[in-house]
C-alpha cells in the first residue's frame, strides 16, 4: 500500500515524464563552462546596498554583516 509520500512522488514522476514528452528532455548545457554573470540593474543595486556592509566573525567561527558605519572602534 502507499502512503501519502508515496502517492506524491509517483504522480510527480508521471508528471514530470508528460512535461519531458511536451517540452523534450531538459537542457543542462555544458557542465564545465563557466558560470557568466550579466550585471543588470537589480544586481547593480544589490551590490550597492551591500557595499556598506562589513562581514565580520566572531570568535567561534560564525559570520555576520555590520553595517560600515556602526562599527566598533578597533582596539590598539
């Protein structure tokens, strides 16, 4: 008997096995190409939002984002 899982992975895989005989098999293109990055505006105001942080590390290892302007005054 199947459960419910079960059940929804077979019609997902009926599923999938019409969109291949409609669409055709899906397109992975070459693996070992490198990846190409167009900077769009999105990205482009991504990018400056953000430049004004700062990631820092605490000292067990994990990291985090400061804003630039609310950063602690370095210790001498």
């Amino acid at each position: 008997m199947m459960t419910s899982g079960d059940k929804f992975v077979h019609k997902m895989m009926h599923a999938t096995e019409k969109f291949q005989k409609v669409f055709g098999p899906a397109d992975q293109g070459d693996m070992d190409s490198p990846v190409v990055h167009r900077h769009d505006e999105y990205e482009d105001n991504s990018d400056e939002q953000l430049s004004h942080f700062a990631e820092e590390t605490d000292s067990e290892g994990h990291h985090y984002a400061v804003r630039k302007d609310e950063q602690p005054a370095e210790e001498h």
